[in-house]
C-alpha cells in the first residue's frame, strides 16, 4: 500500500446523549482535539528527537489521518449541539410532547384554511332565504295535504250517498208494488219479501214492515170489500142485542125468526149504546169512507153484538194498520231518495 491511496471511509459516530457532565465532556474533546492537532503540525520539529524514521510508513500516516478526520467530525457535532444551561427547565414528559403536537397540527390545520371568499355571506344569505321559503312551502303543502284528506272525506261521503240514493230508488219501486198489492188485497209475500231485503240495515224500515208479516200471504180485504161486508153484517149485529146467551137451540130458532123480520136502521144521527144506534153510525161512517170512524163506533158495542162483529173488526183493523205501515215506508224511502248531502 502507498501513501498515495485514497483515504479509507470511516464511520459517522452516532451522536452521544448530553449525560449530566456535559459541559466538561465537551472541554475534554476540544483539549483532545487541540492536542492531536498540534502534534501533528508539529511532528516535523519533534520526530528527530524522539527517534522516529524521518519517513513514517503508509500505514502510520493513514492512522493519523483518520483520527484526525474522526476528530474533526466529533468537533463538528459537538459545535453543532445546543449549550444546555444550568438554568434550563426540566426535560419535556411524553405527555407534554403529545400535547405540543396535537396544538402544532391544530395550529397548521387553521393555516391551512383557505381564505373566505367576498361571495360566502352572500350566498349563506340567499341559501338562508332558500330555507325559509321551503318551510313555508312545507306548511302550506300540509295544509294542503289536509285539504285534500277532507276532500277525500266528503267524496268518499257523496259516492256513499249516491250509492244511498240508488239502493232508495230501487227500494222505492219495491215498495210501490207493496202498496199495490195490499190496495188490491191480495197476497203480498213476495213483495214483503223484495223490500225487507232492500232494507238491509234500515231498522227504521224494518220495524214498520214488522206488522204486515202476518197478512203477506192471505192478504188484506179492501175498503170496498168491508164496505159491503159489514152492511149484510149489520142486521146480525143487532139482532144478538136480543138472542138469549148461548149456542143452543133456542138462540138459533130466535135468530131464525128475526131475520123474518125488517128491522129499521137508525140513521148516522142516533145517539144511544144500543146495537141499532152503533151500527147506524158505523154504517155512516163507511158511507164517507171513514173506515177509522166506524171502527172506533163499533167498539162500544155490548157482549153479544161485538161478538157478532169482531170478526169484520179485525180485518177492518188489518186494512189501517197495512195502509199506516205502506204510507211510512213510503215516507222513509222517498227521504232516503232525496237526502241532501
């Protein structure tokens, strides 16, 4: 090896920790340093007295080369080291540090903020606005909302009357051929029948029709028809004034020999609780086409000649109550027909 080879690369020393003896670690290196320095300027002067070869070998001068340059970096860093003073604070905890850095972000986060622009209030104005538009068009479509639940409310109401009137008119047409019916005295079952099932939940209409159910199949004798009835009725009526009590044979020869016999009416005028003065007033009755009249007559009759009589009573009685039952159905349906909404 020759002194003319390249310088042999040395290791970078990590840096040594400041221990407590700092400051006298660092006086040591520098006199270190210092010395090493001037020995070798000097060695020229001093290697004859000490007996060194005037020409040091390859190896000697590369020894000293290297720990002249590992001196020199060590000073170097040393220099390069903060001076710790006696006074200096106590060393930063890891928490503290933590805490430094989290502000050091916070603090570069805000830097990093771009600047507001002039147009932000302005548009944080106008989309303010925007907001406040939109929450009355929100309150005006509830309200809108509800208007149309209740339009819904009466529209569902109309379609439910106008299904009301259309089952009414079919009712009504079922109950004019009831009426027709019974004005003709004939059997009404059927019919009967037509207008308690169009009736449905009507329990209006189902209460009057009650009273004709036990006629529907036998009929109502007409106005006309108990008219002439009760006038061959009437003779009998009073001649059981005078017909001894029973159903013996003495009643029925009585009977028989009285019917010989012309019995003169008494007119609608007569006053009196004999027989011959009710039938005369109930006959008169039917001559105005009262038929109430000459029921309401025919009821002060005595025992015998009511008993006579109760038979056409009854049917008389029939014919107002189905006249009364038809006249309200009547009534019923055409209001159910014409209800307003």
């Amino acid at each position: 090896m020759t002194t003319d080879s390249a310088d042999p690369i040395l290791p970078t020393p990590s840096p040594v920790p400041p221990t407590s003896s700092g400051s006298r670690g660092v006086v040591a290196v520098l006199l270190l340093g210092m010395a090493a320095a001037a020995g070798v300027l000097s060695f020229p002067l001093w290697r004859d007295k000490v007996g060194l070869p005037v020409q040091p070998t390859g190896f000697e001068v590369e020894d000293l080369r290297a720990e002249v340059s590992g001196l020199a970096l060590r000073l170097a860093q040393v220099e390069a080291r903060p001076t710790v003073s006696s006074a200096a604070p106590a060393a930063a905890t890891p928490g503290d540090d933590g805490r430094l850095n989290a502000l050091e972000q916070a603090l570069k986060a805000v830097q990093a903020q771009p600047a507001v622009p002039a147009t932000l209030t302005a548009e944080v104005d106008s989309i303010s606005k925007q907001l406040a538009d939109l929450r009355r068009t929100s309150a005006d479509a509830a309200a809108l909302m509800r208007l149309a639940d209740r339009l819904e409310q009466v529209d569902a109401g109309l379609r439910d009357l106008q299904a009301k009137r259309s089952s009414a008119a079919v009712l009504l047409l079922g109950v004019g051929q009831l009426r027709e019916a019974v004005e003709l005295g004939r059997g009404f079952d059927a019919e009967w029948r037509a207008v308690k099932v169009l009736a449905g939940d009507e329990s209006a209409l189902a209460a009057v029709l009650e009273p004709l159910k036990d006629k529907a199949v036998t009929g109502i004798r007409t106005r006309s028809a108990l008219t002439d009835s009760f006038q061959a009725l009437a003779p009998a009526v009073i001649r059981a004034e005078v017909l001894p009590e029973g159903e013996g044979w003495q009643r029925r020869v009585v009977d028989k020999m009285l019917s010989l016999v012309t019995i003169r009416r008494e007119d609608g005028s007569a006053a009196g609780a004999n027989a011959a003065a009710v039938v005369g007033r109930a006959q008169a009755a039917l001559a105005r086409a009262d038929l109430a009249a000459a029921a309401a007559e025919l009821e002060a009759l005595g025992t015998g000649p009511a008993e006579t009589a109760a038979p056409w009573l009854a049917e008389a009685r029939a014919r107002l109550a189905a006249e009364k039952a038809v006249s309200e159905l009547t009534a019923q349906v055409l209001a159910l027909a014409g209800a307003k909404p």
